[in-house]
C-alpha cells in the first residue's frame, strides 16, 4: 500500500518501536511521545508510518515557516557550508544584521540586543539584566510562563514546576494576571523589573485586558522599575504583527524565542533605553549564542514573512479559525489575536480533543483540562483552516465534548 512502512524493516521503524526505543534511551522529562515524526512539508507532517497530519502546534508556535520551507533550508545550509561556529571572541556580519533587524522591527529607539539559544535562556540572561539595576525585586503575574532553568523557573508561578526545586531565586512576587491594583501593590522602588506576557500562551492563549500593560508601564515609570515583556510565544509574527505589545507600549526589556529561528535554536533579549547598557562584559555569556548559523535562519525567516506577506495571513486565518471554532456551541469562548488561538470547552475534555484530532489528521495542543491550544505555522493554507473547521464538530463529537 502506497505510504505503508515495512513493519519489519530496521531501516524503517515504526511509531511503536520507536516510542519503545525511546522509553529506554532517553529520560522520563515529556512522558511518552505521542508519534514519531519523520517529515515535514509546510504545515503538514507524516509519521513513521506513514500518517500524514495538518500541525497545528507549530512545535509550540515555533515553525513560522512550517517544515521544510526552502528559504529557511537555503540559509541554513548556505550558512553552513560557509561558516558555522566561531564563539562570541569574534562576530560576523548575520549576527550583526540580526541584531540590527530586531531593533528595527521593535523600532522604539536605540536599544542594544542579546543572543542567546532560547527562551528559557533569553529569560535568565533578562533576569540577571534586572539585577544590574541594584534592586532585586521583580513582579511576576500567575500563570506565566518563562522557563525551565533555576532562574527562569523562579519567575513561574505554577506549584507543579517550582515546588520540586526549591528554594528557587528570589525575590520575586506573584500578582493576579490583569489586576492592575494588585500590580500596583506590589510595586515599590525596591523593584527591579515587571515581568509580563502580553498574551499568556501556556495558560491557555489569555490576553492581556485593555489598560492592563498601559497600567504597568505607568507603575515602571513611576517606580523607576524596568518593564520587561515576554514575547518568547507571542513574538515574530504569531498574533499577525511582529510583537503582541505593538501599539500598545514600549517595554524596556524584551525577550524572544521560539518562532524567530523557525525552527532553529535561537532566543533574545533586547534592551531599550537605560536596559541596553546593563549587562558588561564578564556579566553575562553564551558558546552558542548568535551562531552564525541560527542568525542566517532567524534573518531568513523574518525575510520570508515579510516578502510572502505572513502577517496579514496569519491576521485573516486567525480570525476565521476563531470565527469558525466559536460557532460551536461546545466552546464557549474563543481567545487570542493572528495565529495564536485558545479556546475554552463546555467540559473538561481536552484530553480526549487532543487524542481525537490526532486521529483524524489534526494536532492541537491542550494546556488546561477544558482549553485547547492552536499555533500553526503562518504558512497554513487557507484549504487547512476550512478542512479544520470542518473537521471540528466530529472531532468534538468522537472526543464526547
């Protein structure tokens, strides 16, 4: 049968002897895998046994160009067979056009940028900028979420993740995500930074409400704090402009990941203003950040979203995937901007969601017991989102939402 993998091949295993493979090889840290992916093309994949899917999780919103985009493999690969690794003792002219590039897509004025490898470690090179201020203190909103290192973890508010390593580095305080007056609270000219995500991804895509950054960046000013936004998930393209806080404010700290190397390790920390001289040589390093290489893939993706015109589409698919998905009447509400898009169930059943779209060709992601997640890359076609809306109310149906 066309696709079908030789059940006994050893050059071809399949998604069973692979997940078993893995079970013994490498450490317990995910659970088991669901599949094994073995190739990819825009935004479909297919698995080891020859399954295709539409990705609709985008390696958790990192695939902007989707899998195998050729513009993205041109660099790479070019880059490659040019000049992969050189250390941070010399530079070369794609990490500084990356850095520059940021800055202009920021477009807030002189700034100065870090490279580091990815979000957890834009995060705790960020959290040690915050410390060069003098003050310690840094304000946090629940249900963040920044990170897995020690430092980056210590900025997460979830019991889960933080009880098993404690103590964790302090002194960081936990406010209601929104409360503008719990925010003010907690601020005090002892704070060093406010830590916030314009829209919270791991919480199930919560946006921030109106006023609510316009208010913190108010309590930095006042307080002589830093207002440091997070926009590893939100940033390079996902909400349909190159960063969710666009419009809004201007942060003095911003830290990216995820979607900027499309698919390449890459993460950055880019200071604004007072924040772009606080880090001095011997404060802070990295062997494999601003690689060559990752610098080539990330220009490469941000060339490419903006020559195919991504933003735009990422806008229009997203509001008809929002439109489409709010009409059931099983979902009660539908959040998030561009291609990043949570959704609430009227049970919690988005366990049995995530396990049903798997097995009519969708991969979705469920960062709660009744939310799903969707960020896939900005290539997904239009003919995907209608096939998707589609698909849906069977896909709720077989889950028993």
């Amino acid at each position: 049968m066309s696709g079908s993998t030789d059940q006994t091949d050893p050059t071809n295993p399949t998604n069973r002897q692979l997940g078993e493979r893995y079970t013994h090889s490498l450490m317990n840290t995910f659970g088991p895998p669901k599949l094994a992916l073995v190739r990819g093309e825009g935004a479909h994949v297919w698995d080891a046994d020859g399954k295709e899917y539409v990705d609709l999780l985008g390696g958790i919103a990192v695939n902007t160009l989707g899998h195998a985009h050729p513009a993205l493999v041109a660099a790479v690969t070019e880059q490659m067979s040019t000049l992969g690794h050189i250390s941070n003792f010399f530079t070369s002219g794609p990490q500084v056009e990356l850095a520059e590039t940021l800055l202009r897509l920021v477009g807030a004025g002189p700034g100065k940028v870090f490279l580091a490898n990815s979000g957890t470690e834009a995060n705790e090179a960020a959290f040690k900028l915050t410390r060069r201020t003098g003050r310690t203190q840094v304000v946090v909103a629940e249900g963040g979420f920044h990170g897995r290192t020690m430092g980056a973890l210590a900025l997460t508010s979830k019991a889960a993740y933080r009880e098993p390593f404690e103590p964790l580095p302090g002194h960081v305080t936990f406010v209601p995500y929104g409360d503008a007056d719990a925010l003010r609270e907690a601020v005090s000219d002892q704070t060093a930074a406010i830590l916030l995500e314009p829209i919270q991804g791991e919480a199930g895509v919560v946006p921030a409400p109106d006023g609510y950054l316009h208010a913190a960046r108010a309590l930095a000013d006042e307080s002589g704090a830093l207002l440091w936004l997070d926009e590893v998930q939100t940033g390079m393209g996902r909400t349909g402009e190159w960063f969710a806080h666009a419009g809004q404010v201007v942060p003095d700290v911003l830290t990216l990941a995820k979607g900027l190397g499309g698919g390449y390790p890459i993460g950055a920390v880019i200071g604004l203003g007072r924040a772009a001289d606080l880090l001095e040589p011997g404060n802070h390093g990295t062997t494999f950040g601003g690689s060559p290489v990752a610098c080539a893939a990330a220009l490469a993706v941000i060339r490419t979203v903006e020559s195919e015109g991504l933003l735009e589409h990422a806008r229009a698919a997203g509001e008809r995937l929002r439109e489409g998905l709010g009409a059931d009447p099983r979902v009660t509400e539908v959040r998030g901007r561009g291609l990043l898009i949570g959704l609430d169930l009227v049970s919690e059943t988005a366990a049995a969601v995530v396990d049903a779209a798997q097995e009519a060709g969708w991969i979705v992601n469920m960062p709660t017991p009744d939310r799903i997640r969707l960020a896939p890359p900005l290539v997904l076609t239009d003919a995907d989102v209608e096939a998707f809306l589609q698909a849906w109310p069977a896909i709720l149906d077989k889950a028993g939402t």
